[in-house]
C-alpha cells in the first residue's frame, strides 16, 4: 500500500423537482408515511426516499409534476403540507 490518499466520493442523488444532480447533504430526503409524504431530517427513516432541494421552487415543480407519488409508487395523492412548512422555514 503506497503513501497515497484517495479523496472520498460526494453520493449524489437527483432532485425530483428541478431533476438536477446534486450532493446528497445539500438535498432533502423525503419519505413516505401512510398517504403523507414527511421529510426525513436525519436521513434515517426506514423506506424508499426522494430527494429534493430545500427551496420553495424545487418542491412546487416536484407536486406539480406529481414526482413523489411516481417515487414512492404510490396510488392517488400524497399530502405534502409538512414538506412545504420544513421548506418556508417552519417546524413540522
């Protein structure tokens, strides 16, 4: 093994609103719970995720596009009122 350091490799994931590739610390990681979609703050709830950017813009095209209930395979609608208090700034 030769003195040589290896720089650790960034995950990436892509945003479902803006479907831009960027690192995963500077997304928010989205869960399914019941018919809710809940952000998942700590990245540890168990599930499929999606990712999007913490921006009001991002999330409006990601519900426009019903882009979580195609994430999550989901059937109807998904309620997405908890992500848009986490995105303004409020808490859940």
């Amino acid at each position: 093994m030769s003195g040589r350091t290896h720089a650790r490799a960034c995950p990436e994931r892509t945003c479902v609103g803006c479907r831009e590739r960027a690192a995963k610390s500077e997304l928010l990681r989205i869960v399914q719970k019941g018919d809710a979609c809940v952000p998942d703050l700590r990245g540890m709830l168990p599930g499929r995720g999606a990712y999007v950017h913490p921006v009001p813009v991002c999330l409006d095209l990601a519900v426009r596009r019903r882009a979580f209930v195609r994430a999550f395979r989901a059937r109807g609608q998904l309620d997405t009122q908890a992500l848009t208090q986490v995105v303004a700034g409020e808490t859940p």
